[in-house]
C-alpha cells in the first residue's frame, strides 16, 4: 500500500474515522498497530513475522537490560539485540552482495565456484524499522531512557504505519512519551496535516513520477549512448527526482501522524540550499544523518580517550559514510557513493582549518568576511554565498551518478562524458532539458527563499484565498496524476 493510490485513500479514511470514535486510549492504540500491520502486511504478509521478531526481541532485551545488575549482562542482551537485528538485515539485505562477492573472489583465484542462486526477496522498510527498533535497545543500554513495559506501546513505535516503511527514523525518546496520553489533532494540526500530505503527494506524482522521473530514467537506461548535455540533463532531472520523491514521502508521513495528533520530526530542511557538504548533512534525510552521528560517529570518537587527532576525525568520516553507502544499497556503488562524501566532508574540514589557521596567523579582521553555516570555504558575503549554494549542489549531482547508475563502470561512464563537452548527443530533446533546468533553478530558489522560515512561515504570510487556490491546483494535480496511471512506488522503499 502507498500514499499515491486510491487504496491508502480509503484506507486512511476508515482509520482516521475508527480513530476519532468515542472509546478508550488503549482501544485507539489497538486500532493504530492493527492499522500498521494492515498497511505493512498488504505488501508481503509473510514479512509481519520479520517486524514482530524484531519487536518482541528489542522489547524483551530492553527489559532484560534494565534488570541486570551487572554491565557484563548488559552488554549481553545488547549484543543479542545487535545481533538479531542486523544479521536479519544482512541476510536479508546483502546476503545476494555478500555471495556475488565471494564468488568473484574465489574465481579470480582460479577456483571454480558457482553455488545455486539464493531468491532472497528485500522485505519492505527493514532498513528503517531495523535502525529505528535499534536505536531504543541501545538507549537502553546507555541509560539515556528507561525500557518500556508496555508490549503495545513498543509495538506501536516500531511499526506506526505513516513512517514504517520509508522514515524518518524515530526515537524512542520522542514518540513513547506521546503515547502515555490521548492524542486528538486540533482543528488547525488536522488542516495542516492534510495540506502535508497533499503537498507531498505533489511533490512526488507530479514532480518526482510525472516531470523528472521519464528523463532520468531514459537517460540512465541507456547510459552507453549518452553524451555531454543528456549526461547532465538525466542526471539533473535524477537529483530532483530523488528530492522530491523522498522528501515528498516524509512530508506525507509527517501530515498523516499529524492528522493522528502525533509530531514526527523534520526529515528534511532545503538540503539543495545548503552552503557545504556539512550543511548539506546537516538537512539531507535528517532522521539517518543524526542516526550514524550518535550510534556511529560518536562511539567511534569515544574510542579516543582524550583528545580527537585530526587523522582520528578523518578516519570515523569516512567509516560512517561508507557504512550510510551500504545502508542506501548494497552495491559497490553506493559504497563509492557515501566515500565521495566522506571525501567532500573531509576536505570542507580541511579547508575550513587550513584558511583559519592562515587568518589567525596573519592576524587579520573577520568583520569583513563570513563563514556561511557550515559553508566550504570562506568567501564575501552575497555572491560568495550564492557560489557555495551551487558549488555544492554541483558536488552532490556528481555524486548522484553512482546512485543512480545501474552499476559502478556505468556511472563512471556518466562522469567522464559530463566532463567532456565535446559531441553532445541530445539524446533528450530541448524541451526536456529547457524543463529540467527551469525546474532545477525554481528549486534552488525555492529552497533559499525557505531555508530558515520553512513551508509554515511562507504560508502564515501568504492570505486564505491565495492558500486555498495553491491548495486546489495542487489537489486537482494530484488526483489528475494519479488517475492518469498507476502510481510508482518511493524509491526509498527498496532501502
């Protein structure tokens, strides 16, 4: 079941009514599991007993945690969490790249190996529950919250169903506080979280399915005969595409809990109006990014008593992108993916201290001159900001190829002729290109006009009529689209 048909539409309909009935909290917390594990099991029924093996086991590990009086034991049933959640991921997820791999080793050696193919099917939102059941066990452990003892209400935080398959990931800390007590939406939550969803059901059947999706698709379809301007274009079209479609899915998750009386948290703020690689992580899929930062990031810096050395810094960079590579796929590509930001991370650092360092040496005034947040280098203000903005957004369109490529030797095809403007085949016409560039600056100046004050501030500004016709079009867009066609599903959902 997904956001963009009319089966979620009825199905949201008789919940939200269910929801709203005159009976007790504990039966409307009944009605909200039931709901997810209908929303989920309408993909694959068979992988409910995945969610509530992972659930039962986080659930009992926790309580068991708490109940230890030792650390050694502690750790333990932290290790059988650890261990349960993500050798069920790695099977599930990279158990087809694990064998690939062990194979071409083994025959580059010159054995001849070649086993039976495995049919392992990707359950739906493993990556996501996964991490998000993950993330409690270890606070668990940590003693930052204490272990729930209510089965329903852990089960209803693993698998409420707006956020289930494809995020934000959300912690416990914030979410099991919001079920001690009746939830009802407001009037105004209840408006604001269907204008959510209808805002993000643009975003993805018109702009993702209907404008970017057929060029980036073309264009990476076939990418030993593309040349230099539909090299760019597919991969300008692709890097919106994925913007739209997945902000586009947390926008509609967020309205839906919304709806519900529930607050998600902001998973994604403008990332294409980012100054650096940093601010860019700082805004791009919010709810991972501060994920690998406390679960990964952070234990690796701990491993440093005393002080961080830069190499030390460099290293714990690039281990947690890689890894947020292998998260997104489990492919060489999206590993080179999460390196190539881990490199650009590495440098901005670098690049930041260098500069500094030099200033402070030569003893110079700053008034002058300022650091955009989280920006790659230092530059005036106005022009030079506007510079940082499209240099990195330029970096991260490179980096888009390996996402987007069906393997790695066909992305670094893609980059070598983007680089070589010499012979451009417009395998796309104009007027796809002329749609993605004017789509591409609309975004970007859209996205740095609302950078700071967000959707909600724009529209506190703008009068009722002029927000009930943006309402309408966009309504009438959406129901156009989806009539038109079946709807797609996320791209996310495969991750």
């Amino acid at each position: 079941m997904i956001f963009n048909s009319f089966t979620f539409i009825i199905f949201f309909a008789v919940v939200l009514s269910l929801y709203y009935a005159p009976l007790s909290w504990r039966t409307h917390k009944i009605i909200l599991l039931i709901a997810s594990y209908v929303f989920y099991g309408a993909w694959n029924p068979p992988f409910l007993l995945l969610l509530w093996f992972s659930t039962m086991v986080d659930w009992l590990c926790a309580l068991w945690m708490e109940r230890s009086e030792t650390q050694r034991r502690r750790r333990i049933f932290l290790i059988v969490s650890l261990a349960c959640n993500l050798g069920m991921l790695s099977y599930f997820k990279y158990g087809n790249f694990f064998l690939e791999n062990f194979i071409a080793g083994v025959n580059a050696v010159g054995l001849s190996y070649r086993p039976a193919a495995p049919s392992i099917i990707l359950p739906v939102g493993i990556s996501f529950y996964t991490f998000q059941s993950l993330s409690y066990t270890i606070d668990v452990y940590r003693k930052h919250i204490p272990a729930k003892r209510s089965l329903l209400d852990f089960a209803l935080f693993v698998s409420f169903f707006p956020q289930l398959v494809a995020g934000p990931i959300v912690r416990a800390v914030d979410f099991l506080p919001q079920l001690l007590e009746r939830k009802r939406a407001t009037s105004n939550e209840l408006g604001w979280g269907m204008t959510l969803l209808c805002v993000g059901l643009f975003e993805k059947v018109v702009m993702a399915d209907t404008i970017l999706a057929p060029i980036a698709d073309t264009v990476y379809a076939s990418t030993d005969r593309v040349g230099f301007f539909s090299a760019w274009t597919g991969t300008l079209a692709f890097s919106l595409q994925i913007f739209f479609d997945f902000a586009g899915y947390s926008t509609c998750a967020i309205g839906v809990a919304m709806c519900f009386g529930f607050a998600l948290m902001k998973n994604f703020n403008f990332p294409y109006a980012a100054t650096g690689p940093q601010d860019f992580w700082v805004r791009w899929h919010m709810s991972l990014s501060t994920w690998f930062r406390d679960y990964v990031f952070t234990p690796l810096a701990r491993l440093k008593r005393g002080r961080v050395s830069r190499r030390w810094l460099y290293l714990m960079t690039m281990v947690t992108m890689l890894l947020s590579g292998l998260w997104h796929g489990a492919a060489w590509k999206f590993v080179v993916w999460g390196g190539l930001h881990a490199v650009y991370l590495i440098s901005e650092r670098f690049i930041r201290e260098r500069l500094a360092r030099r200033r402070a040496n030569q003893k110079l005034a700053l008034a002058p001159i300022t650091v955009a947040e989280g920006g790659f280098i230092l530059l005036p203000r106005g022009a030079g900001t506007l510079l940082l903005v499209l240099l990195t957004y330029g970096l991260v369109c490179l980096s888009w190829v390996f996402f987007r490529a069906p393997d790695l030797s066909s992305a670094l095809h893609v980059l070598r002729v983007m680089f070589t403007p010499v012979r451009g085949d417009l395998m796309r016409s104009i007027p796809d290109s002329l749609t993605v560039l004017a789509v591409t600056a609309l975004t970007l100046i859209v996205s740095w006009r609302l950078r700071d004050e967000g959707l909600v501030g724009l529209a506190e500004k703008l009068p009722a009529w002029l927000r009930g016709v943006a309402t309408a079009v966009i309504i009438f867009s959406v129901l156009a689209c989806i009539l038109s066609g079946d709807g797609g599903a996320f791209i996310y959902f495969q991750f």
